[in-house]
C-alpha cells in the first residue's frame, strides 16, 4: 500500500513539474490607476478607452514579446532603468525620468537588467473594447518609416506579413496595406 502511495505521489509531482515547465511565470506588477471611456475618439472614428497604469518589474525579469494597439503605450521611467529589445534586434535603455512611445503594433519587450526595481506609469488610448497589450512571439515589425524598407531593410520584417521588396514594404508604411 505504502508503495502505491508513493509511486502515486512522484507521478503527480513529476506531472505538476511538466506543466509548470511549459509556462513562464513574470514578476511584473500592474496595477491600474485610472480607466476610462471617451464616447467618441478622432483616433478611431468611435469610443476609445484611456487607461494609466503602474508597471513595476523586478530585477533580473524579462517580460514577454508583445504588442500594444491603438497610439502604442506612453511611458515615463519613475525609478531604475527600463530597457526595450525591439523584435528586430535593436534595444534602447531609458532611465529614470525619460519617456518614450512604445510605438503602436510594434513588437517588443521590456527587460530590467538593473539590480533595482523599474517603475513606469503608463498612458494607452486603444478603441473601447480592446486590450491595452497584445502578447506575441518574437517577431519582426511592423516597418514604421520609409528608412526601415531602405538597403535591403524589408527582409527583416515578418510582422505582419513578410514583403516581396523595398516597393512592397514602403507601401505599406505608407498605406497600411
């Protein structure tokens, strides 16, 4: 009896270790200041939501590749240094006091690679009903300007679709299409 009990144990934890291998846990705390909807917004042509919130991530963390739609996130850095590793490779660190846009449809994700907590507050206007991010897989895009397409930039790009050329990207930074 005893035996069967402890074969039974070792099978639920090694099943409970599988499935937590499988998922990544974050650290990072959000917490949301103020929500609100517009009943019309020019951004969209209809409501928008408005919502302002605190994100803090712990040293060491490294959040997951996302998105956010709508104007992207405004973000100021309260406190340490908040890195950006952009989908395309490139990585910009700001500090304490600094803002920047995360621009809109752009896939990214934010690392602390500081010894201190970062704490940002954030600003997103997306049309009423959507999220304020969207998760992810890393990838590249989308092109935001004209140079990105330029010298053979367009290769890069796998989000959110692949281009056949230069012309190809640079219509649709300019068309959306």
């Amino acid at each position: 009896m005893k035996t069967n009990l402890w074969k039974t144990r070792v099978a639920i934890a090694i099943g409970l270790a599988a499935a937590l291998a499988g998922n990544t846990a974050y650290s990072a705390v959000s917490e949301t200041i103020a929500a609100g909807t517009m009943a019309f917004s020019e951004l969209f042509g209809g409501p928008a939501t408005v919502t302002v919130r605190r994100l803090t991530i712990a040293p060491g963390e490294v959040l997951g590749w996302h998105s956010h739609p709508g104007v992207g996130a405004y973000t100021i850095v309260k406190r340490g240094t908040l890195t950006i590793e952009d989908g395309c490779g490139g990585e910009s660190a700001f500090t304490a006091g600094q803002a920047f846009l995360e621009s809109p449809g752009r896939i990214h994700r934010g690392k602390n690679l500081g010894a201190e907590e970062v704490e940002t507050v954030q600003t997103f206007i997306v049309p009423a009903g959507s999220q304020i991010s969207e998760p992810a897989g890393r990838l590249c895009g989308p092109p935001a300007v004209v140079n990105e397409c330029k010298n053979s930039g367009w290769i890069d790009f796998s989000y959110p679709r692949s281009f056949s050329n230069e012309g190809d990207c640079v219509q649709y930074v300019n068309t959306g299409k």
